[in-house]
C-alpha cells in the first residue's frame, strides 16, 4: 500500500512540474513602440522650452512639455507655427511659475 501511494504521489509531482515547463519554453514576442511626431509637435517642444528660457534664463532647465495643441486653422506651415504657439505657451507658463 506504501509503494502505491509513493507511485501515485510522484506521477502527480512529475506531472504537476512537467506543466511549468511549458511556460518557460515559449518564445517571447519583442515589440517596438513607435512614436512619430509631426513638424508642428515637434516645434511646439522647441518653442515651449525657448520660451520657457526666454523668462528663466538661458541656461533654465526646461520642464517637461505640456501634450501639444490641436493646430489652429489657418496654420500652413507646421513647425513654425507650432514653434510660435509654444514659445507662447512656454514664456506664459514661465511668468506664473
């Protein structure tokens, strides 16, 4: 009776650690997030930080920057009106700091 429950414990221990291996044995999916900025994004970065500079000092470290404003309308080129809006933004910030 002793011999059968030693077999019986050790099949359900074999079993019960032969499912972990499973586990370990699947391959792992790498994936990459991908940011992609536009030109009016990536001057309203630039100009919030200059114009955070502009009231601070040159050599302020700028903080992190605010998410970045739908466009306005009639805006055509991009990175410079974003530059101008957040160089605005930036200084606005600055001064209530």
């Amino acid at each position: 009776m002793k011999k059968l429950v030693l077999v019986a414990v050790m099949a359900i221990g074999t079993t019960f650690l032969m499912s972990f291996t499973k586990a370990f044995n699947e391959k792992k999916v790498k994936t990459e997030v991908v940011v992609m900025q536009s030109d009016y994004e990536e001057g309203w970065e630039d100009g919030y930080c200059e114009g955070w500079k502009d009231v601070k000092g040159q050599y302020a470290i700028c903080p992190i920057t605010p998410i970045c404003p739908i466009p306005e309308i009639g805006c055509s080129e991009g990175y410079k009106c974003g530059y101008n809006r957040g160089f605005k933004a930036g200084m606005k910030a600055a001064k209530e700091n």
